[in-house]
C-alpha cells in the first residue's frame, strides 16, 4: 500500500463536513458507507484504521462517490446494498429501496400468520421489488411455501439476487405480471398476501421528496391519482386467491387508511387493524377475509 495520502479519520470529517452542506441529514453515516464500501471493510473497521494513510486511488474512487452522494444519489444505489429486518439485500436503481416503514408491514404480516396458527402457511408478497418482504417472511416463518411476484423483470432479476444471497431460491417461487394476474391459473390459494405497492398520489396528499423521484424507478413509486389504484385492485382480486380465513396485509399512506379499511370491508374483510409506522402515522392495514 502506498502511504502518501491523507489517513481515514481526516478523509471522514473532511467528507462529512462536504455532506453536511449538501444532504445535512445523515451525512457522517453516508460518508462512512461510502468509504467503507471502496476499502471493502466495515464501518467498525474504519475507526480501528482512524490513523492509516489511504492510497490515492482509494481516495479518488471515494471522492467520485461523494460527489454522487452530493448530488443527490442514495447511498444503497451507490453502494449496491441496503439493510432490511436486519438482513442485507442487493438493491440497484431497477428496485425501490427497502424502508423501514416496511419492516411494520412484515411485522403485521408475522402476526396474521401466528393468528392463523396454520403449520405451513401459503405467503405470496405482490409487488416483491427486491424481494425483501418475501425474503424475511420465508426465513421468519420457517415452514411457510412463498411466493412473489412484481410487473418489472429488472427488478426481478434484483429479487432471484437475493433469493440466491440469503439461499431461499428453491424455496420462493418468482412470477412476473400485472399485480395478481402473474400468478398461473392453477397455484394453489394462499393464506395471506402482502404488498407493498406503489401508492404515491399524483394529485393529493405529500409528494415525496425531489431525490426519491429522481433515483427511485416510478413504476415503484405512483399509484395513480389518489394513490390507490393499484391498492383497489389488490383487494378486488384477492379474494380469488385467498383461502377463506385467509390475511391481506396492506402498506400505504397515511391519508389512504381509512379509505381503504372501508374498501375492504365491503369486500368481505373483516378483523381489520391498523398499524402506525415508526413517526406514528397509519401506515400498514390488515384484514381477514371471510368468505
Ligand atoms: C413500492 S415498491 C415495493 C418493493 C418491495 N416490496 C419493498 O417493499 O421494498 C412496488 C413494486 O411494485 C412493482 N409494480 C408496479 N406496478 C405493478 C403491477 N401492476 N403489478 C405488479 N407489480 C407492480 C414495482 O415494479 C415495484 O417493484
């Protein structure tokens, strides 16, 4: 290794302080990410390195990223994974990445699942992007027989990534088609279906922020006008492919909640619940369906 640039403790604050005028919200952890990825260590073993001199080149290839990072591009897409239920999952500009909001949805979903008390659950996750929901459901509930689905092949190929990487690709069948129309006529019905669709609004409530737009695939993102287009759909077609007793467990905005609490009842759902998200805000709607 040469030794004549400047150490890894300089290289952070130096690269901090460049964050902290651009993207202020997490710009100390965006730089260690960042420079963790190119040396190939982990965060903790940057501190253990605080005083080393990097080589240029290591430095150079930071300080492109950075410049990314400055301009707005997400950490995960840079550094090609994102954390999720405590598990790591390969993500690139073809998926959305994985909230946190999501892991409530997973939460809700594991405790549909005890509720139904069935030994080996059908679970079919619809709008799999990474694959992440269907990936922790498999490998939180043992015995259960996944499935998942998502319109977008790239983002596919993303979810068979991962499936190999956490090693449940004969255990999760992919599927690729218009929400439940992907599913073959003859798979059998599930015990319960989650989704994480996209429901941005075009024409009310919160936009998301200016980035998300930018970096995130659209197709992940907008849900028509209200958001809830595709959520309606969900719930009309879902009772074609749930077992009766069957769980649909729903994420979606704050502002759709209540809405589609009614929409589901109306179509035979019932035992209905809604879960806050991290800020407390309604964020994930579960129901039963009886037949
Ligand atoms: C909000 S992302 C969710 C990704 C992942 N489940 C998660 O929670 O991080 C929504 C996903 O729905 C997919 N999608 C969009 N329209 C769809 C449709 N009509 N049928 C099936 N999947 C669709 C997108 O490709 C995207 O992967």
């Amino acid at each position: 290794m040469t030794s004549e640039g400047p150490t890894v403790s300089r290289v952070l604050d130096e690269a901090t302080e460049f964050l902290s005028s651009r993207r202020p919200r997490t710009p100390r952890l965006d730089a260690e990410l960042l420079l963790a990825y190119v040396l190939g260590q982990s965060r903790t073993q940057l501190y253990t390195r605080a005083f080393e001199q990097l080589p240029r080149n290591q430095v150079e290839k930071f300080q492109q990223l950075l410049k990314r990072r400055g301009q707005g591009a997400p950490v995960a897409y840079l550094v090609g994974w994102k954390e999720f239920y405590g598990r790591r999952f390969v993500v690139t500009p073809d998926v959305l990445i994985p909230r946190p909001e999501t892991e409530i949805l997973v939460e809700e979903s594991l405790r549909c699942v005890e509720r139904s008390g069935l030994a080996r659950p059908r679970l079919l996750d619809c709008c799999t992007g990474s694959g992440c929901v269907a990936v922790t459901l498999a490998l939180e509930v043992a015995e259960s027989q996944v499935r998942a689905c998502d319109l977008c092949p790239k983002a596919l190929e993303v979810a068979a990534e991962n499936l190999v990487a956490h090693n449940l690709h004969r255990r999760i069948k992919l599927y690729q088609g218009d929400l439940l129309e992907a599913l073959p006529p003859h798979t059998q019905r599930f015990d319960l279906i989650v989704s994480n669709p996209p429901y941005v609004a075009t024409d009310v409530g919160p936009r998301p922020e200016e980035g998300v737009v930018r970096y995130e695939p659209n197709l992940a993102l907008f849900g028509g006008r209200d958001g809830c287009d595709l959520l309606r759909r969900l719930a009309d077609g879902a009772t074609r492919w749930l077992n009766p007793g069957g769980w649909m467990v729903l994420e979606m905005a704050p502002f759709q909640i209540e809405g589609m609490e009614a929409y589901l009842q109306e179509r035979g759902f019932q035992h209905t619940s809604i879960v806050p998200d991290l800020s407390g805000l309604p964020r994930v709607l579960s129901g039963r369906w009886e037949s």
